[in-house]
C-alpha cells in the first residue's frame, strides 16, 4: 500500500481538475482501485504503488489542462 500528497499551487478552477461532483477522482478511484482524498488545492492518493503513480499523472495532467 502507497501513500501520495500532491499539492496544486495556483488551483484556478478545482471544478475542471475534480469535476463536477468529484465525478474525476470517482472516476480514477474506480478505475485504479485507489482512494482519493481532496481537499482545497490537496489531494491525498492511497493504493498500490503501481496505482498510485499513474492517477498522480493523471491528476497532474487535469491539473495543466485546467489552468
């Protein structure tokens, strides 16, 4: 088991990182059978490694395309 804290510096609009009703990180948590805990320009990743690492790059990503 992974744990991961990313911080978004700058978080102009968290609805195009999150989505609507967190529907993004339910989405990924779905999909990569990990737990995502936002909060405000935080995000805390747990699951397994492997997991862990690509929702991190998918997070990143939402997170250049939102800004």
């Amino acid at each position: 088991m992974s744990n991961r804290e990313l911080v978004f510096e700058d978080l102009k609009n968290p609805l195009l990182l999150f989505g609507e009703h967190d529907q993004n990180i339910r989405f990924l948590e779905k999909e990569f059978y990990v737990s995502i805990y936002p909060k405000a320009n935080t995000v805390k990743i747990e699951g397994q490694e492997k997991n862990v690492d690509l929702v991190e790059k998918a997070l990143n990503y939402l997170f250049e395309e939102s800004q």
